[in-house]
C-alpha cells in the first residue's frame, strides 16, 4: 500500500507488464507469458485435482498458467507472494479464489493471445469496476 490508501500491484512476462492500482482495498495482478513448461515439475504448487485439470484439457499450457496467474494474483493481493504455499487456494469454478478466511474476486483481462493476466480483488464488494488501457512502449 502507498500512502493515503492507495493500494497496486505489478507483474511482467515476457514483453508485458501490467500494473493494478486500488483507491480502496488490496489488489493483485499477475501476467504471464503462454510457453511450454512441464507441469508436473510445479506439483508443489498445485492440488492433485488442479494436475488433472491441466493434463485433461485441450489446450494444457493455457489451463495451466490460467490456473497460475489466478493462484499468483491472490497471493500478491494477500501481500505474502510465494512465501505462501499456492496449494492452500482453494479455486471455484465462478472466478473465485479463497485463502484461509479470505475470498477473492477474479477478473481475467484479455491482452493477447499469447499472454494470460489476472486480477484478483476482495470478494465481498460486488461494485468493482476494472478499467484497463494497453500501452504499447517500442
């Protein structure tokens, strides 16, 4: 948090970086650039229902990191990053994340094809608005 309750959050990948900014209450953000990795090597990570998921789906990598940057981005708005274990979120499938008593809104923002971005937000207030402009920097 920055002073006067100003709260942000900031990721890169890649070519991308995206910042996330709140007036009112934490926020999380986490993008990452779509690329081959293997998945059981993040089992630590991961419930063992989650390792299915991935290797079920069509489209392996995607559900992965989609799984990831939603698990990443409630870490960064909880404040802990990776000093929490990312097993502990319990994901639903309505774009909600909890961690302890906590519950998260998640919001997917679609930048590019090649990139997976989430923002994750305090679930009890349902007026959120996410507003967002892609700044191309050559």
């Amino acid at each position: 948090m920055v002073s006067d309750g100003i709260h942000f959050n900031i990721s890169h990948s890649g070519h991308c970086a995206v910042c996330a900014i709140s007036i009112e209450e934490e926020i999380g953000i986490d993008v990452e650039q779509v690329s081959v990795v293997e998945p059981g090597e993040f089992t630590e990570f991961f419930t063992g229902d989650e390792i299915i998921r991935i290797k079920q789906a069509s489209e392996p990598m995607r559900t992965f990191y989609d799984l990831w940057t939603k698990k990443e981005a409630i870490l960064k708005a909880e404040g802990n990053g990776l000093l929490t274990n990312p097993k502990l979120i319990e994901l639903s499938s309505n774009d909600l994340g909890s961690l302890g008593l906590k519950t998260w809104k998640l919001e997917k923002i679609e930048l590019d094809r090649n990139y997976i971005c989430h923002v994750a937000l305090p679930a009890h207030r349902s007026d959120h608005e996410i507003y967002w402009n892609p700044v191309r920097i050559v």
